[in-house]
C-alpha cells in the first residue's frame, strides 16, 4: 500500500524493504558490503565455471584484456606470496581495526559510508577465498603486447580488490577535501 504522507509503498512492517535497509548509516555501509561481496562472490563462481583449470586464459580484446583464473597467495601484486594463513589474520585484525575506527570514516556522509563498505566488502570476499580456496581467485587482466610477443601487463585483480583500491581512493579524496575546507575556515577574513 502507498503511503502518502511518507512516499512509500509499505509491507506489512509498515516500510518499505529498501527504505529499512537503508535507513541508518550502519545499515547503508553494511548493505553496500554486502552488494560487493556478492558481486564478488558471484563473478569467482563464473571465472571457476567458465576456466575451472588455474592457469586458464580467454582473451576478450586481443593485446589488452583478458579474462583469467589465477590463483594468489600473497597480497597485492603478489606480495608476501606464500603467505596465506597470515594474510588471512591479517585481513580479520583490518578488519577489527575497521570496526573500531568506523568513526574516522566520515560515516555522517554518503561518500564515507560508501568507502567504508566498498573496503570491508572487499576484505571479506578475499578472506572468503582464502579460508575457502586457500587462495585469491584473480580473474581480471590488463596487458599491452610486445611487438617480440610478450606481454606487459598490470597485476590479475579481482572485484574485492577493485572495491578495496576504490574505498581507499576515495578515503583519500575526501580527506583532502576536509582539509581543505578546514583550512579555508581557518583562513582570516582579509577585504
């Protein structure tokens, strides 16, 4: 039933399942990390169905992208490779650390909310393939060919890692953006 005097439809709670789910912030962050995680989770289960074999390629656009299955032991771009039972504790210890620092997260805003989901999100869907797989499921490859037949390529990501970097970017940029609002607050008024 449509409520006029709030714009919703309404269920039998009175409110509108979107509109419940999106009321506070922490129910915003929350939904937003679970978006990322099953779209994260969901993409993996197409590259296992479509390349079940690690190590398998399909070029999508020749010279510049293709779609793989390969597997990472370490964190990005491979680093501290081998070491997966310790990046996975070190994914639940960022992942405590976010819980408790939340407040730094500009979470009053949508943009901080959005960081703040996109990188838990992000998190949760490698730790998923680490404790599940004992390693990331990278599927997303960006290459330039060499003219002797090489490839010059960006390291394999997936859509965790994708969430992660944009979280994170966007952390920065509304950092900067507070600063310099605080900064031209500070400033003294000259005519």
């Amino acid at each position: 039933m449509f409520c006029p005097a709030t714009g919703y439809t309404t269920g039998h709670s009175g409110m509108n399942p979107a509109h419940w789910l999106l009321r506070t912030r922490n129910r915003r962050v929350a939904a937003i990390a679970l978006f990322v995680l099953a779209l994260d989770q969901l993409s993996k289960a197409i590259v296992l169905r479509l390349l079940p074999a690690v190590g398998d390629e399909k070029i999508m656009l020749d010279g510049f992208f293709k779609f793989v299955h390969w597997q990472n032991t370490g964190a990005a771009w491979s680093l501290f490779r081998d070491r997966n039972e310790l990046l996975a504790v070190v994914a639940v210890v960022a992942l405590l650390v976010l819980f408790l620092s939340r407040h730094h997260f500009d979470s009053r805003t949508l943009p901080g909310q959005i960081a703040f989901g996109l990188i838990v999100g992000g998190i949760i869907g490698n730790l998923i393939d680490r404790i599940r797989v004992h390693h990331v499921i990278d599927f997303l490859y960006f290459y330039l060919q060499q003219r002797g037949g090489g490839e010059v390529g960006f390291p394999a990501f997936n859509v965790a890692d994708s969430a992660i970097c944009t979280g994170v970017a966007l952390i920065f940029l509304i950092t900067l953006r507070n600063d310099r609002e605080a900064k031209s607050a500070e400033a003294p008024f000259s005519p």
